[in-house]
C-alpha cells in the first residue's frame, strides 16, 4: 500500500477513535471513492447500477462506521461494504433491468440494451480481454468477486 493510502488509513483511524465519523467518511471516501465505484459498476455490470449502488454504499459507510472497530483496514472495510450492497442491489426486485419493459419481444430489446450499455469502442477492445472476460463470466459470482478484489484491485488476500 502507497504512502498516501497509509496516511488516509491513519486518518480514518484517528478520525473514528475521536467520534469524528463525518470526517473519517469524508477521508474514506476520497482516499477509496474511486475504485469501490469503479469495483461496484464492473461487480454489477453497469456504471448506472454502480453509481446507484455506490450511493447505498456512502449511506452504509457513514452508519457503519462507529460500529468499525479496525479489525481490518479502513478499505478491507469499505470493500466488505461495497460487495454487500452490490448484492443487496442485485437482488432488489425493483432494480431488475427488464422492469421497465412491457413491449413484446422484450427478451431481444434487453438484449439490444445491454449491447448498447456494454459497447466499448473499438480501440479498447483486444482479443485476450474478451477471452479472459469469458473465462471470468464463467466462474462462480463469488469467485468473480474474488478476482475484481484480489487481482484487479490488489486487495491482500487476508481482508
């Protein structure tokens, strides 16, 4: 872990052991902001879902901060959050993608949306991501959960 982060996980620490827990989510959210919503629209598939999502996860952050007692770091933490609402978001009955589509033949609109929404231009395409991404696709969501975190991410396998 950077120097940068070491500072941020200090402050978080020393913000919560005063009872300041504004400003230990205000740390923890600029130090790790970006990558948990980088990590919750690639767990989730959509960066709409993931900016949805990431906002039930600053909510969850600032309620569960006082009961965080450092067991981990701040963003083992925050990670342990962030996939619990990416669960909870998935499995919201209101946030399926098809629940706003009452034509028929909606099995070939969805699938036209998800081509669009998931469309990448064709300089960022390679064949070694679309093989890797379809050896990924074919694991276990938890397991997939487990590479974002640990491969992707660096996060040590301990947290």
């Amino acid at each position: 872990m950077g120097e940068v982060k070491e500072d941020a996980e200090h402050a978080i620490r020393t913000a919560c052991e005063a009872r300041d827990f504004g400003a230990a989510c205000t740390c923890a959210l600029e130090a790790y902001g970006p990558e948990i919503l980088s990590f919750l629209a690639a767990r989730l598939r959509s960066q709409s879902d993931g900016e949805e999502a990431f906002a039930m996860f600053a909510e969850n952050l600032w309620k569960g901060l006082p009961g965080f007692e450092h067991r981990c770091s701040a963003r083992g933490f925050m990670y342990t959050l962030a996939r619990n609402t990416a669960n909870r978001y998935a499995t919201a009955p209101n946030n399926r993608r098809d629940r706003n589509l009452t034509v028929t033949g909606r099995d070939s609109l969805s699938a036209l949306v998800d081509r669009v929404r998931s469309a990448t231009h064709v300089y960022q395409k390679t064949d070694v991501k679309d093989r890797v991404r379809a050896l990924r696709e074919q694991l276990p969501e938890d397991d997939q959960t487990l590479l974002i975190l640990h491969i992707d991410r660096a996060l040590p396998w301990r947290e």
